[in-house]
C-alpha cells in the first residue's frame, strides 16, 4: 500500500536528502510520482534516432515543472566525505577530468578547488552552471548527449572522466555506448570513474518512496558489479577496480599503503570481495530481505548502497 500524509512526506525528504526546514508538501510529492512516470514511459520508448532530443526534452520540463527541485537544499552531512573520496580516487593534480551529469555543479566545484582542471556538462541547461554563485576559474561548462562523448569533445583529451549518480538514468541500450564514448576521450591509460545505486539496495529513485521493490521512475536501469563489469570489459577497459571507502584509506595510510599501484590492488581485491558478497546477495529470493541483508553487510564495508567503480583504458 502506497503511503500517504505526512508519512509520505518523510519518506520523500529521506530519499532526497532534503532538510527538515524545507517546506514539501503531499501535493508536490504527488506531482512529482505522477510526472515521472509519465516521462519514464517516454524515455524507455525514444528510438536511437530521438534519444537525445527526448531526454533533453524530458529533464528540462522536470526541472521546469517541478522548480522546487532546485531549491530544495540537500542536506550535506556526507557531502565533504564523499568529495573527499572522489578527489582521493582520482589522484593529484594538476589532471584534466570531465564530468557527466553535473546536477548543480557541488562536485566539480569541489574538484576545481582542489586544483584540477575541470569540465562540467548537462543534458539541459536547467542544470549545471547556472546554480553556481561562484563558479571556480579552471571550470568549463557544456551541454552533451552523456552517451556519445565523442560527437562533443575531442578523442583522448581527458585524464579522467567521471559520473556520479549518471547512468542509471541512461536508456539501457545506451550503456555499452555511453562506456565507449567515455574511452574515447579519455587518454592513454586514462580512467573512467563513476558512482551509480546498486539494484539490491533500491530502487533509490522516486519509486522507493511509494515502497516499490523495482524501479518505476526515471532510473531506468539499476545495475549490478557483475553486469557493468561485463559492459566495460566489452568496452575495452583493460583493468577494473573499485574504489576504497575513506575508512580504509586511513588506515591504510598509518599501514604506509598509499602509493598508486597499491591501492589499485587493493581496489582490484575489494571489488572480487563485493562480486562475491553480491552473488551470495542474488540467491536471496525476495528483494525486501535482499535490502535488509545488504544494509546488515554495509554496516561491515561488505557492500554499498552505490557502485563505485573506476575503468582504466
């Protein structure tokens, strides 16, 4: 049974992270669930030939339907942690990095002051630079497809390319060329970083809210380590890991295990860790124990609630 009232409510602030003090109502929630799915269906259906103009289409009237999406202040308790974690994932700068999907541009502005130069894109300009009250000097900005990045940028140009919270919002069609367009840009032994919710944790869109087990809403495909490392492989990344959790970087660092070729090896074994807990996760016949499971084995940095992975070229 779907929630209702201020219950419904709760729910909608938890799963966005939306602080208390922001006012929210059922009506907007309502609007928000309906909306969605009605631009899912239009999503799943665009052919290759009209991808781009509808999602574009899509996300733009989300964003100016639903304008109060881009006022909600998100609560930032995890916020410096997880930027944290990506400027340690991707190394020291000075580095070239490439972001899809910028949303409202916190990360790439994070990444900018930390002194790499950065390049911040959107499928519609109602994201993106426009919600920055100072953006930083070393970001560009641009608008792209977010699947075929080499109509829009030249081939092996960027150290590094990232997404977080991207492709699974992609048509999954769109997966092994959305891999491919980010390999083309990248340089020689450049990496392709990206976080995305893990299907045994979620749904983590909209749909999670009105207590859905699967999908209903703009995140067309959650996925799992073994079928994105499947889809990268194909792709033609020569080496997979995942990144390490913050905890474990400090302690490796009091360990003196911190070089660059050590970490992969450690991301290289954590990755084989979470392949195996996933698989273990799958016999699990009902999706509602598989969630309960998975937040039991987070607790222990056995799983994630989002894949974080990085694919070397």
């Amino acid at each position: 049974m779907e929630p209702r009232g201020k219950q419904l409510v709760e729910r909608y602030k938890q799963n966005y992270s939306i602080t208390d003090n922001f006012d929210i109502s059922e009506q907007m929630v309502l609007a928000h669930w309906e909306l969605e799915k009605q631009l899912t269906k239009e999503l799943l259906n665009s052919t290759l030939e009209n991808r781009w103009q509808v999602f574009e289409n899509s996300y733009t009237r989300l964003y100016q339907e639903l304008e109060w999406l881009n006022r909600a202040r998100q609560g930032q308790d995890d916020a410096t942690e997880d930027y944290e974690t990506w400027a340690k994932t991707i190394g020291a700068p000075p580095q070239t990095v490439y972001e899809i999907g910028s949303g409202q541009g916190q990360l790439i502005q994070y990444l900018a002051s930390c002194g790499f130069d950065c390049k911040g894109t959107e499928i519609t300009r109602e994201r993106g630079q426009k919600h920055l009250n100072n953006p930083a000097a070393n970001i560009q900005w641009g608008q792209s497809d977010g699947v075929h990045l080499e109509r829009f940028e030249p081939d092996g140009h960027y150290d590094v390319v990232i997404s977080s919270q991207v492709i699974e919002h992609l048509h999954p069609d769109d997966l092994n060329a959305h891999f491919k367009g980010c390999y083309k840009i990248l340089k020689p032994q450049g990496r392709y970083i990206f976080t995305t919710p893990h299907c045994y944790t979620g749904p983590h869109d909209v749909s999670s809210v009105f207590n859905y087990d699967v999908s209903r809403g703009m995140h067309l495909k959650e996925y799992t380590y073994a079928e994105l490392l499947k889809q990268l492989q194909a792709a033609g990344y020569r080496q997979v890991y995942a990144s390490i959790p913050l905890k474990f970087r400090r302690l490796f660092a009091k360990l003196h295990l911190h070089q660059e070729a050590q970490m992969i090896k450690v991301g290289e074994v954590y990755l084989q860790l979470l392949l195996v807990t996933e698989a273990v996760l799958g016999l699990v016949p009902q999706r509602k124990l598989q969630r309960s499971l998975s937040k039991f084995l987070k607790q222990l940095l056995l799983f994630r609630d989002n894949i974080f992975l990085v694919a070397q070229k």
